[in-house]
C-alpha cells in the first residue's frame, strides 16, 4: 500500500471539530494550546463552541482547519508511534489544506503555519469587498467547458476557474455579475447544476491580487525547511520539495487554480493507491472516489477514525 496524507481546505469547518480528539488526547490538547497562544485569540472556543458563524469567518476557519488536521496528525505521531515519511510517499492540501500539508511535513512550524493562514484569510477577505464577488459550482461539466462559459459569461468582468476538484465539478470564481451570467450559460452548456456558493469573497481568482501580495511578504518574513516528503502544489499538480520554489508556489495559489484532480491523478500515477484525509470533514476522501475508482479514500478526524486507521498499518 502506497499512501499520500491530504489535507483538508474551507468549506469543511463545522462547530464541534477537534473536540473529541482534545478530550481524547493531550498532544490534540497541546496543538490546540499552541494555536491559541500564537494567534493570540481563543481559537478552539470558536471551534469547540461556535457560533458557526464566527468559524465560518475565513480568518478564523483556515487556521482553525489547520489545528484540527495538526492535531490528528500530533496524535498519530505522539500516541500511535507513526512516522510520517514512513507511512506515506507525499503530502498534498486543497487550498489552505496545503498549508497544513506543510506544517506536517515539518516546512513551516505550527504556530507560524497559525499566523500565515489567520494573515491569509484576513487578506483574503479584504481583497474585495463583500458582495462584489462569487464564486459558483458547475456540476456536470469538465474543465474545458467551464473555461468556455467563463469566457461567454465575463463580459468586461473577471471570472475564471478556480477549483478543478473533480470530473464534473469545476468552481467558478469572480465578479457577482460575472459568476451570476454564468449559471444560466453553464445550464445551456449542459451543466446539472450550477449553484453560487456560500462564500465570503471570490476565491482563487485575479481579484485575489492584493492578498498574493500580502502572503508574498509575510511568507519572506516565515523560515522554511525542505519538507519531509514531497509536496504535490495545487497550481502545478507537481511534487516540489524546494522551500523558495514552495513559497513562490503558494504566492501564486492565492490567485491561481486549484487543481485537485490533477494532484490526485499526479500521485495515482506516482503509485499511491490510497488517500488518507487528516482534518475535519471527509470532502477529499469523497472528492477521490470521483477522480479515480481505484483510489482508496480514508478520513482521520475522530479517535474512532485513527483506530480504523491503526487498524490498516
């Protein structure tokens, strides 16, 4: 068995996430501790507590998501004796998830990964001010033909491509207008469905300039270590093991397409044969099945979750 850990990205907070491994395990408890104190906030009470309205804040959700797969991956490792580079070939994130992926794979510390993503989401939001952008999912159609009603649908506005997460489902992001055209142009395309999302900005798309701009500054200041196995980017869907080209990488993330189904196919070709999800949620995990059939899929959230895992070593 040849595995990649994955790592979760926003959409996948939910209140309550990571409460059970804290009350379960102290390393879960000290992940969390250490979150706390590096973004200066009480993090896991939004977390743990809510209101869900306050963890769907990007700048709380992407350092929050984070914590919770760091401490999954804490457990795994402190109680369960797992070493990382033994278990699995690489490591890869969707979106913010990359950044965890990092933070496992030893590039950044723990409580700098915190401040990046709290500064990430806080730039992020503020690109663009709410309302002026969306973002939508095209269900039913390949990439090529939501490149096309991108392109019919922009008029003078930018929209583009922002998510390639599987066959079939392709994420829109841009101007409100622009996003808005393409949901009718996306239907007499032949889309299934075509829904604007519940998202606060237009994500991973040139609007997003601003934010490329801040996270280029704040990654200068952040020291980085080769990780401990490869990363397959999401802009590229290649492995990258170099600190300066990971960072120049992640620059470009913040505007640029996440290709997910193309890091899954990467790693497939690569010889993994299953995708162990380490976070909240199990997006990912079902986000594969749609990729390859042959890709086995796990998640790792709950106690429950790491004694199946346990349980296939």
């Amino acid at each position: 068995m040849s595995r990649a850990f994955v790592f979760p990205g926003q959409g996948s907070q939910a209140v309550g996430m990571g409460k059970e491994l804290a009350l379960a395990f102290q390393p879960a408890r000290e992940v969390f501790d250490e979150v706390n104190d590096a973004l200066g906030q009480d993090l896991r009470r939004i977390m743990f507590e809510g209101p869900e309205d306050e963890i769907t804040l990007t700048e709380n959700a992407q350092p929050a998501l984070m914590a919770v797969s760091m401490a999954a991956l804490r457990v795994l490792q402190r109680e369960c004796g797992i070493d990382l580079k033994k278990v699995a070939a690489f490591v890869a994130g969707h979106s913010l998830g990359e950044y965890s992926a990092l933070a496992a794979a030893g590039t950044f510390s723990l409580s700098d990964t915190a401040r990046l993503l709290k500064a990430r989401g806080r730039a992020m939001q503020e690109a663009v001010p709410v309302g002026v952008g969306a973002m939508a999912a095209l269900l039913g159609l390949d990439l090529d033909a939501a490149r096309e009603v991108a392109e019919a649908a922009a008029d003078g506005d930018v929209i583009s491509t922002a998510n390639d997460n599987a066959p079939g489902q392709v994420v829109l992001s841009g101007h409100r207008a622009a996003v808005e055209r393409s949901l009718e142009l996306a239907k007499q395309k032949g889309a299934k469905r075509a829904i604007l999302l519940p998202v606060s900005a237009p994500f991973h798309c040139p609007l997003m300039a601003p934010a490329a701009e801040v996270m280029a500054a704040r990654l200068a200041e952040v020291a980085a270590q080769a990780p401990a196995l490869p990363l397959i980017a999401n802009v590229t869907a290649a492995p990258v093991e170099d600190p300066d080209e990971i960072k120049r990488l992640l620059v470009l993330q913040v505007t640029g397409m996440v290709r997910w189904r193309e890091c899954c196919q990467t790693m497939k070709a690569k010889g993994v044969d299953t995708l162990v999800e380490i976070g909240a949620g199990k997006v990912l995990a079902g986000l594969a099945k749609r990729i390859d059939r042959d890709l086995n899929a796990m998640s790792i959230g709950t106690p429950a979750d790491i004694e199946a895992f346990l349980a296939t070593i």
